[in-house]
C-alpha cells in the first residue's frame, strides 16, 4: 500500500487595489485644505498626509507599516493645490504597489515628490492663477460693475467647479499612468508651450481689465499767451489712450516687484495719493 502524500497549499493573498472612490476621497481632503493648512515649518504635508490617510489605512494591515507611511508624507512639501492632484496620483499608485510587494522604497516615494513639487507649482501658477482665475473674473467683472448679482455669484461658482474637475481628472491620470504621466506631461515640451499660451491669455486679461477697470486722468491745462490753451489730458491721448492708468499700473507692479505683496501699503498709498492730488488738482 503507497503512502500518499498530502500538500497543502498556501492560498494567495490577494492584492490590494483601491478603488475610485477611495482615490476622490483623497483629492477632496487635498483639494479642501492644500492652501490652508500650510505651517512655516513644512508647508502643504499636513494637508497631504491627512489625504493620503484613508488610502494608508486600506493598504497597509499593520501599525508599523501605517506609522511608517504617515511619517513619509509627514515631510516638507509644497506645491500649486491643483495641478498637485497628479503629485497626489502618482503617489498613490506607488503606495498600491509598495504595499502589494512590490520593490519601490521610502526614498523612491519622497523622492516622486520631492522632484515634482517644483515643476508642477511653476504651471499650476501659470495655467490656474495667471490664466483661468483672470478669465473667469473678467468676464463676469462687467456685470457685477453694473450691480448685477450674477457678476458676483457666477465666478464663486465657476471657479471651484473648473478646478475641482481639473483635479479630479489630474489625481486619476496620475493614478492610472504612474511616474509615466508625469513624463509624458514634461516630453516633448509640450507643457513649455502650454504654460506660454496660458501666460499669454492671462496677461492679455489682466491688460483688458487694468483698460477698463483703472480710471485715471488729469485737468491739468495750461494756457499760453496768444489765448491758446493745451489741455494735458488730451495730448496724452493723442500719444496713447489710457497711458495714465498704464503708468499707475505699472508704478504698483514695480512695487509688487521690488517690496513684495505688502497689499495693506499699496491699497492705503493708492487712497492717500488719490485725495492729496485730487485737492492740488493733479488727478
């Protein structure tokens, strides 16, 4: 009589995959506190790390295993809170396969970020501050001069939701693709010519605005002895309309440049040297 033997096989663990809806949850976390929570000390990581936190819970069984990822995002990072989704996807998507067993280390993970943050923050500014905002305001600033509510109300509408589905579709594409997306973003410079076309439209924007929305001009006029008098204003039209209101535009951003963003000083400068030349009869 043969002995048999009897083997018996260890069942697979199966993978952890997250899901869609554990990936949203996360760009709502970061997309709701990526500009509020910043310290001194390390920026956006608190923000960050209370994102990642319910897709560490789901990956990683252990304590130690979840301490020691919650440390790894505990570490400075700072970027656009927008266009940072796709930091965010790739992220996450290197922290499903580290969990499933996969070779990739603390340092690699840090590393995505750290690379990134920098790259991403300089078109974030560009696409999302300097080109989207300014669009969206002015075309709804005309109404709002006119004392229409919709002026007012459409642009905290609009704005949000145009971000929220930028994100959206960023943090999935970084998911999906991995540290190829990032890439395929950068090739080519493609990205180069997109962050141009946005600085393009933004100051075209802001141009438009600063034209119809910066009102200054002079009485000044001056007469001369054969009973001609010249009319200071008009002259400067004749060399270029609006040059007044240019000038003052361009005298608070060479502020903005030199000082900073001290938008308290500008604003009362603004409002004292309105009075004091308006009483001498300048503007």
């Amino acid at each position: 009589m043969e002995e048999t033997k009897m083997t018996q096989e260890t069942p697979a663990v199966p993978a952890k995959k997250l899901t869609k809806k554990d990936i949203t949850k996360s760009m709502w976390i970061y997309y709701a506190g990526a500009e509020l929570s910043n310290s001194y000390e390390r920026l956006q990581s608190l923000v960050f790390c209370a994102s990642m936190t319910p897709v560490l819970k789901k990956l990683y069984d252990t304590d130690e295993e979840l301490s020691a990822a919650l440390k790894r995002h505990l570490v400075f990072f700072n970027t656009e809170g927008i266009l940072g989704a796709i930091i965010q996807g790739i992220v996450i998507s290197m922290e499903e396969q580290k969990a499933n067993g996969e070779n990739i280390t603390d340092d690699a993970i840090t590393g995505i970020k750290t690379g990134l943050m920098g790259p991403v923050a300089g078109m974030g500014d560009a696409i999302i501050w300097a080109a989207v905002m300014p669009i969206i305001f002015s075309i709804f600033l005309p109404f709002a001069s006119n004392g229409s509510a919709f002026g007012g109300i459409m642009p905290l509408i609009l704005y949000p939701l145009i971000t929220i589905l930028i994100s959206y579709y960023l943090i999935h594409q970084g998911y999906t693709l991995g540290k190829k997306s990032i890439v395929s973003l950068l090739h080519g410079g493609r990205m180069k010519n997109i962050i141009f076309t946005a600085n393009v439209i933004g100051l075209t924007m802001m141009g438009a605005l600063s034209a119809s929305y910066v009102t200054l001009s002079t009485p000044l006029s001056f007469s001369f002895s054969g009973g001609s008098t010249v009319v200071v204003q008009d002259v400067l039209d004749m060399v270029a309309p609006g040059l007044l209101p240019l000038a003052a535009v361009f005298i608070i951003y060479a502020y903005l440049c030199k000082k900073g963003p001290h938008y308290t000083k500008i604003l009362l400068s603004v409002v004292v040297i309105s009075v004091i030349t308006s009483l001498l009869g300048i503007f």
